[in-house]
C-alpha cells in the first residue's frame, strides 16, 4: 500500500515501526497487565503510558537513534492517521488485531480473501473500497468483541485470572528468583510460558481458583463454543443479521445476574456464595468508511440498518453482570474468604515495590526472547 500511495523508503520504514513498536509494552497475557495495573473497567492503556520508558530501558530507542531515527517520530507521535486513529474509524492497529480473531473464529470467504487491495488511503484515513467486504468486516468484528468481551461467562474467568495473577505476586510464587520483590508488572514482561510456571506455583488460594477456573470453563464456555460458533457464521452469512445475547448458564452453581448501571469489581463471599462484579470492559467499534467513485462516506451511511445493529452492539456492551458462584465446600468457602482478603490488603503493597534496574530488566526481556525462540508463539 505505501508503494501504491508513492510513499518514500524512509517514510514507509517509520510507518513500519509505528506498527512494531506500539504494543511492545504489553506484559505477559496481553491486556492482563493493564487489568492488574488499573482494573478490568479501566482504560487498558497502561502498556502505552510505560512503553517510551519500557523501551529505553530495554535499548530500543537507543537503536533507533543508531540508525537516524527519532524514537518520537515512532512511539505514539501526536497525530491520528491510518496507523492509529480514533474510533470508530478503522486504522491498521484496530484492524490488525480485528482482523486476526476473525479469521481464527470464522470463515466467511469474504473475511478470508480480503488483501490491500479492499483498502485505501483517503487524505489520512484509512478507507475500504467495497460495501459488502466493509459490512462483513464490521459485523465480524461486533462479533468478535461481544463473544470476548461481554459474555459474562468469558468475563467471569478473566476476573478469577486476574485474581490468580495478583495471588501469585502476594504469594511468592516463584521467589527463588533473587529479585522477585520487585514490582509486578516489571516482572510481567517475561514470556507466556514463565509466567505459566509461575502460576502454577500454588498456595492453598490459588489451588481453590484454579479448580473453579477449569469447572467453569469445562461446563460453560467448551459446550457452548459450538453454538457460538453457528451464530457467528450465520450473522455473517446471512442477510438478516443476528444479534448476539450471551448463552443461558449450564451450571447449577452458577447465577449470572444483569445489573442496571455500574458494577464494582473484584471478589467478595458471603456464606458460601462468591460474588464477582463484572464491570463492563471498554468498548471497541469500528464503522469504516468506503469509498466508491470518489463518494466517501461511514459503512452506517451507506448501509442504514447496520447504523441501528451498531447501536444495538454499543448498548450490549455496556451492561454488567454480578456472577454468584456457590462454593460447596465449606473448607473451600473458608479459603477463599481468606484468601480474598489478603490479596485485598497486600495488592496495593506489591504495587509500591521497586521496579526492575535497567540491567534486570534486560536480563528477563532476554529470557523471554530465549524462551521464545526455543518453543515458538502461540499463532494468534
């Protein structure tokens, strides 16, 4: 596309690393790092605040000026254009990581063929040049977004890993490295499967989270995916588009609850119920303009329903859900209260922990690159 639009080497190099760098400060489990920095309602943009800091620390900047390249000019530049851009205008970072879960959940052939082709550039906005790929598109990307960021099930489990990942830091687990009192999210820019050891690393808290991770998972979100997966191609496939609702509970110790309004996050248990505020998570959209014979104008405008199908999609996401679990153990039930309770006090303690040195933070950045190169990526 940078050769189509008569862009220079050196512009299409900073375009590039624009792309490379700008999610370089996620931790390990992605936006678990923001969620455990500033709560799952929150903003999720904690990687971005940390990243020009992330990386001088780690050389990255220091390799850009090695090459005449103002490391200004790549992380986040005070502008909006196809790179990054406000929503609901599409841009390569929405459309990049959009456009990834699709074509894992889904096989439209309209999803599966799109190339640069579909796309252009208009001024500085990224723009498609088909209705029908454009609808798809955006329908998919409803879909996506509802399946992993409203069904309260899905929802439920992200808040118990949230939990699990602040238990493992109060815990220890794992102290045998000499500079584990440092602070947590520091320590989470190791690798995926560092921090699965970690994790693993259980105390009697930790144990009780694991089991209802897994007996939720097992008896909600793996008989369903099936339905899921039928809804989702059928909303893409057909005319008449479906809108999503999360599926009816499965499981008999499990009452998932619609709340008007604002939801507090974070586990609570009164008796042998465990209570769990799920907030609504920050919305994504796209409605992406399209342009036709010089007529350039949002998705909504040229295909008025999907105006009122996105309306219907910002409004499911933002409901929230309290989720009741009963425990039926009440040894179980006891742990939990116990263990709720420390995590409660000694969270904000962890948070205040000195950070990694530069030479630290270097040394685990490279283990995670080691680990890396030694079992491979997770393809996404």
């Amino acid at each position: 596309m940078a050769e189509l639009h008569g862009l220079s080497e050196r512009d299409t190099l900073i375009l590039a690393l624009r792309t490379f760098v700008s999610d370089l400060g996620h931790t390990t489990g992605s936006h678990l790092g923001d969620f455990i920095a500033q709560s799952m309602a929150g903003m999720q943009n904690n990687h971005d605040a940390r990243l020009r800091q992330y990386l001088e620390q780690v050389g990255i900047c220091d390799l850009l000026r090695k090459y005449g390249i103002d490391p200004d000019e790549v992380i986040f530049p005070s502008l909006n254009d196809w790179i990054e851009d406000s929503q609901p205008k599409l841009c390569v970072d929405r459309l990049d990581y959009g456009l990834r879960q699709m074509k894992r959940m889904m096989s439209h052939p309209l999803l599966q063929h799109l190339s640069h082709k579909d796309f252009a550039l208009n001024g500085s906005d990224l723009v498609m040049t088909d209705v029908q790929k454009a609808l798809v598109l955006a329908r998919g990307f409803m879909q996506v977004f509802a399946e992993h960021l409203c069904d309260p099930v899905q929802l439920l489990l992200l808040a118990l890993m949230v939990e699990k990942t602040k238990q493992v830091f109060v815990s220890g687990a794992g102290r045998s490295r000499v500079w584990w009192n440092r602070n947590p999210l520091d320590l989470m820019m190791c690798s995926d499967p560092t921090q699965q050891l970690n994790m693993a690393e259980n105390d009697a808290y930790g144990s009780v989270l694991d089991w209802l991770m897994r007996e939720i998972s097992a008896y909600e979100r793996g008989p369903g995916w099936y339905e899921r997966h039928d809804r989702i191609e059928a909303a893409l496939k057909g005319e008449r588009h479906q809108q999503w609702r999360p599926l009816p509970s499965r499981h008999h110790t499990l009452r998932l609850i619609l709340v008007e309004g604002k939801v507090e996050e974070g586990l609570s248990i009164e008796g042998h119920t465990l209570r769990v505020g799920l907030p609504a998570l920050k919305l994504r959209r796209i409605d992406p303009t399209v342009c036709i014979a010089g007529t350039c104008k949002p998705l909504s405008k040229w295909y008025p329903s999907f105006k009122e199908e996105l309306a219907n999609y910002e409004a499911l996401m933002a409901q929230s859900h309290i989720a009741e679990v009963t425990i039926g153990n009440p040894q179980w039930a006891e742990i939990l209260n116990a263990g709720i309770a420390t995590v409660n006090a000694e969270w904000p303690v962890c948070l205040q922990r000195p950070p990694l040195s530069v030479e630290e933070l270097r040394t685990l950045v490279a283990e995670a690159a080691d680990m890396a190169d030694a079992y491979g990526f997770i393809p996404a």
